[in-house]
C-alpha cells in the first residue's frame, strides 16, 4: 500500500501511520509517498524499510555513498545536509518538552561543519571468509554483524579511505589473517594511526610486511594483543606523539589510539568554543569540568584564567588529563580526582567545595544521580554538553522543576553528519 510520510524519528527513519499503527520507514522523509516492505511486527509498531519512492520529497538527494543503505553507518545521506541539521534542532526541541517539560529561552544557532572526510576515528572491521577464500573489510551492515566488503568510506578522509583495498591486500598476506577481528584508525595533526586487534602472535614475515606497509603508506602501527591495557606502539617507534590541537585556546591535546576522543575534530574545536563561550570562565573563578576526559574543556577552561577541578571515572583519563595540563603549563590552575559520578551522592558532591560555574560533559546515560545531588548553593551557571537529547531533557527537567535553574538557551553540534546522532549543548541559570 502507498503511505505517506509526516515526520522523522531520532533515528532519521520516517513516520508514517496505517490501521491503528506506526510505521517506521528506513529511507523515507517527510512529506513523501512510499511503499514498503516490513521487516519486524509489533502490536503497536511496524518497522520497514522504503520499497517504492512513489512522491519523493523536495529535500531528498543522491547519497554520495555507494554503500548506503546497506552500511550500517550512515542513515540519513539521502536527505540535504542543512536540513539534517534542522531535523536534529527539532529532535532536542521535541525532546526537550515531551520528556523535561521544559523550553530553552533561546535557540542556539546550530553548529554545522564539512559534511565529508570528518571522521578521524573509526574501527574497522576485518573478516577473513574460509569457505570462500575471501577477507572483507569494512563497517558492518545495517541490522546485522555481517561485515560489508568496502573499498571507500565518504566520511574518512580522504588520505584513510584510500587505505582500504592497499590494507586488505596486507591483511591477505599475514599468516594470521583469520585472527585479526578489527583494525581501529585513530588520525592526530602529525600522524596517522592504525590498531590492529591481533588474537595470535604475528610471525617475523607479518612483521616485516607491517613495516613495509607503514613506511609505504606513512602511517604507525599499534598492536593490540588483549584489553586496552595492551595497546603498544609497534613501528615505526619515533613516530610523532599522536595529538589535536585546540588553536584558539594554545591547547595541544597528546592522547593514545584508544581512548576517548571526539571524532570530528573540525566540530569538537567550534563545540569547545562554543561551550567556552557559554560558561564565560574568568579568572578567580571556581569551576568544576565533571566527566571531564582527557581535558578537552578543563585546560580551555583553565587559559581563561579560573582554576577547574576535572573530575573522571577512569584513572588512566585521569592521569591522562594531568599529563595535558602538565604539558600545555596549565597545572598550576588545574587539578583532577578520580570518582565515580554515576554513584555521586549530595555528600560526596560537597566534599568537592563550592564551585562558581560548572560544566557536565556525559556519555549517554546523563548525568542525573549528580544533578540530584546539587545542594541549595550550587553554580550559578552550568553548561550541559550532551550526546543524548533524551538523558538531557530528562536532566533538564530536574535541574528546572526541581533545582531551580531556568534553560537559558539551547541547540545542535551535527558533529556526526549523515547520522542520526545529536549532539547538542545546553546553558542553565540560577
């Protein structure tokens, strides 16, 4: 039957409704007329994919991908990339009053980059097929752990996707190739990084076709035998230190292949920026960065003057984070502890001092045991960065209806174009 579509869900499918039900349509947009095809039936819900484009929409263009549709990676290629924005704008609006019951003062002006050859951090998978005598090398496909054999990838760079056929050709040759489940890419300002996930020991003949391939290619292997704690430089060894820069606050940030970093770093230094701007540090200031990493707003935070406590659930970000502020002369006016902010408790929130701003930078589950915990005398200002709208509008509500904050203002970071993902940022008063 032919459908039409009113509207996109968060994760960029569209909306359609038929017999008492919703539809949710891979592929299709707003205003569309479609047929479809239903892959899972729910009482209340179907979930389909886009069959026949019958009506297509005005905003609806040729995805520049080969693979999508069938990658697992982007979902929204088909739709312009300014008005991905928008629809992420309206997905933190929507969740914002649906689920906090609460409205921003002001829309912030969305914050929106190059659309392409964003992506400087990525994790590959490697498949090496016995029965067929082939290694595919790829994302996976949508719906499935089946990995999509690739030759390109629109949203690494450049330089990276060009990689990928010189680096099946390599993993073919190892004797170990069967045993090599990913490999991670993790791209600094003066080196280029490739993990290789090995479960098996390479022979002297793999080692000398890594090196080869690396001084070919002018990229670093790292190799990674079991858990994080195993990841080890392996050639070239005098290879640059692995880095991004924040120019506008003097910051050079040194970080590992596998730990946590954002992975447009066009998008990170304008949301850094942004969030700077928000929070207006100054100096005298007390000001708590909490999830705080390896420092990406701490040491900002710190160059405008004020002192920051940087608070991380991890001891190696932690240690991480004090080697950052070490090496850009920021530990003076910096300092970090290690605690557990999903376990955080009005007490052990107090024993931390009174801070004069404060800025929350959490994963997806939010922050709301420690928005709880705020006391009567809490920040005057806090900035909530978010990579979730749901957990921030639920957050939202307590700080407004209960802690008495007002929500300033609000708005999008498309630091994943292509994708459904929001990351937005959000400014509370007292």
């Amino acid at each position: 039957m032919t459908i039409t579509i009113e509207s996109l869900d968060h994760e960029g499918r569209g909306i359609a409704r038929a017999d008492g039900k919703t539809i949710f349509i891979e592929g299709a947009l707003p205003g569309e007329e479609v047929t479809y095809r239903v892959f899972k039936k729910k009482p209340s819900y179907e979930m389909a994919t886009l069959d026949q484009l019958i009506k297509p929409a005005h905003l609806r263009i040729r995805p520049k991908c080969t693979y999508f549709g069938v990658c697992g990676g982007c979902s929204m290629q088909h739709l312009d990339p300014a008005a991905q924005v928008a629809v992420k704008q309206r997905i933190l609006e929507d969740n914002l009053w649906h689920i906090g019951k609460v409205k921003a003062g002001y829309i912030l002006p969305a914050i929106h980059g190059v659309p392409w050859g964003y992506r400087f951090r990525a994790r590959i998978s490697v498949k090496y097929a016995i029965k067929k005598g082939m290694l595919l090398i790829g994302f996976h496909e949508k719906r499935s752990h089946f990995v999509l054999d690739m030759h390109s990838c629109e949203v690494l760079p450049p330089r990276i996707s060009r990689l990928i056929d010189p680096l099946r050709a390599l993993v073919e040759k190892i004797s170990i190739r069967d045993r090599i489940p990913q490999i991670e890419m993790a791209l600094g300002e003066n080196v280029d990084v490739l993990v290789l996930r090995i479960m098996d020991p390479l022979s002297l003949e793999d080692e000398a076709l890594l090196k080869a391939f690396a001084d070919t290619h002018a990229v670093q292997f790292w190799l990674q035998t079991k858990g994080l704690d195993t990841v080890q430089p392996f050639y070239p060894l005098d290879a640059p230190q692995l880095d991004y820069t924040l120019p506008e606050f003097g910051i050079t940030m040194p970080f590992k292949p596998t730990e946590f970093t954002q992975v447009n770093p066009f998008m990170n230094a304008l949301l850094v920026r942004r969030a700077i701007g928000l929070l207006d540090p100054k100096p005298g200031e007390r000001i708590a960065d909490l999830f705080c990493g390896l420092g990406n707003f701490t040491l900002p935070i710190a160059r405008r003057g004020a002192r920051v406590l940087g608070v991380e659930g991890s001891a190696a970000l932690v240690e991480r984070a004090r080697a950052n502020a070490e090496y850009n002369g920021l530990a003076d006016t910096t300092e970090f502890q290690l605690a557990d902010l999903f376990q955080v408790t009005p007490e052990s929130l107090s024993a931390l001092g009174h801070f004069d701003k404060m800025l929350i930078d959490p994963p997806r589950d939010g922050a709301i045991d420690l928005i709880k915990s705020l006391g009567e005398h809490g920040p005057s200002r806090i900035v909530y960065v978010s990579c979730n709208p749901s957990t921030l509008a639920r957050d939202a509500a307590e700080l407004v209806h209960n802690k008495g904050y007002m929500l300033r203002a609000a708005g999008v970071a498309n630091m994943f174009p292509h994708t459904a993902h929001v990351e937005s940022i959000a400014l509370f008063e007292k």
